[in-house]
C-alpha cells in the first residue's frame, strides 16, 4: 500500500514515514502543497495523509482540487486546529477523515487500516484465498492448514498484499510498480517480475499461484472450491 505524506515539519514527517514503513507500507513524501498536488497529478496513491498547514498552496486547496479533478483516493487530514468548524471543514471538503495533531501512533494507524478496507470495499479484516490468509489489522499472512506467518520482504508484502485487495481482478503491471516502488526509487523495467517470482516461489505448492496474463497484467488465484 503506497502512501503520500504531505507534512511540511521535516522532523514529524520524517518519524512518521519510518513508523509507517515498518508496517510494510510505501510511503513517499512531500513538504509543501504544490509538490503534493503534482504528484497526484501523476501518481496513484492508495491513501493521502494530509496536513492544512503547508507552506504554498493549502493542503485545503490541495483537497478542493483533488476532488474537483474527481479522484477519489482516501485523505486522512492531520492538523494542528482541533476546532469544531475546522473538522466541518475538513470533511465537507471531502476529507475521509481528521485528526488533530498531538495524535497517538496506534489510532493513526488503526484509522488508515480503516480507510484503506473502506476504499477497497473489505469490512472483514481478515482476508483470504484458498489457504493463503492475510490479517489486515496486524498486516500479516499466514499459509496452509497450521496457518504459518509467511515470510515476505517488505515490496514482496506489498505485492501480495496489493494482488489479494484486487483479488479475481487483474493488476496491471504499472499498478503493481506503483504500489511497490516510490517516485524516487531507481528501478529497472524487470522488478516486478522479479518480485512476482520470489512471491510465487514462496506460494509453490500451496494451491494458491499467481497467475500471468499476458498484456494485461497478474491475477492471484486459489486452485480448487
């Protein structure tokens, strides 16, 4: 799950995106509101974190044209204001959902669990495929009858985790790169078929398999009921 994290306070930022990243998800920066809008011109992101006061262009204004370009990415705004009208704001802005800052780590991140099942149409946290079972609130899988912790590297855990959200859709290869891999990550063409490989080596055996098709992108499959 790729994240953008508009926060101009280095520092916080900084923290932030280490926290986040030791839960396994990709998270890319940004520091003023300007750079935030230009990457969502161009990139998908799975969820925005969003602070108000950015130098620039307002991580309000960042919102009202987000949505009014009709992209639907869920935003998490972090603020310093925790008024009443502000939330209001927010929300009616088109903000998924707002926190006011000091914040405790452990509800931010319950909240983006939230949002990212919500975006991808899942209540259940837990989410499965024939044997394969992934638990989205402790963002982990497990395998087979003994449901054994599967060992995967942080961008093998995105890439499984990503094909699962879409599971019985085909994910094309430039979704997969984007979920994998930041703006500033130097990558050649063939990772992601690197990354598919060492997955589905992991998977050999276990009736679940990645399947290619060829032009369109990867399908993540159970074999048999």
């Amino acid at each position: 799950m790729r994240i953008l994290l508009v926060e101009d306070n280095r520092t916080l930022s900084e923290w932030l995106a280490r926290t986040l990243q030791k839960d396994r998800y990709v998270v890319e920066c940004a520091y003023d509101g300007e750079d935030a809008y230009l990457r969502l011109r161009s990139e998908a992101y799975d969820l925005v974190i969003l602070d108000l006061g950015l130098p620039g262009l307002s991580g309000q204004e960042v919102l009202r044209r987000l949505r009014a370009r009709d992209n639907n990415v869920p935003v998490l705004i972090l603020s310093a204001s925790d008024s009443l009208a502000g939330r209001i704001e927010g929300l009616d802005s088109g903000a998924d959902d707002y926190m006011s800052k000091p914040f405790e780590v452990a509800e931010l991140e319950a909240r983006i669990r939230v949002l990212l099942r919500r975006h991808a149409n899942h209540k259940n946290p837990i989410l499965r495929c024939g044997p394969l079972r992934y638990d989205s609130n402790s963002r982990q899988f497990h395998l087979g009858e003994d449901e054994q912790a599967l060992a995967l590297t942080p961008r093998e855990h995105a890439l499984l985790e990503t094909l699962l959200m879409k599971l019985g859709q085909t994910v094309s290869k430039q979704a997969l790169a984007e979920a994998l891999f930041t703006l500033d990550d130097n990558v050649s063409p063939d990772a992601i078929e690197i990354y598919v490989h060492r997955v589905r080596k992991k998977l050999q055996g276990s009736g679940v398999a990645i399947i290619t098709l060829r032009g369109l992108g990867y399908l993540l499959k159970a074999n048999g009921p």
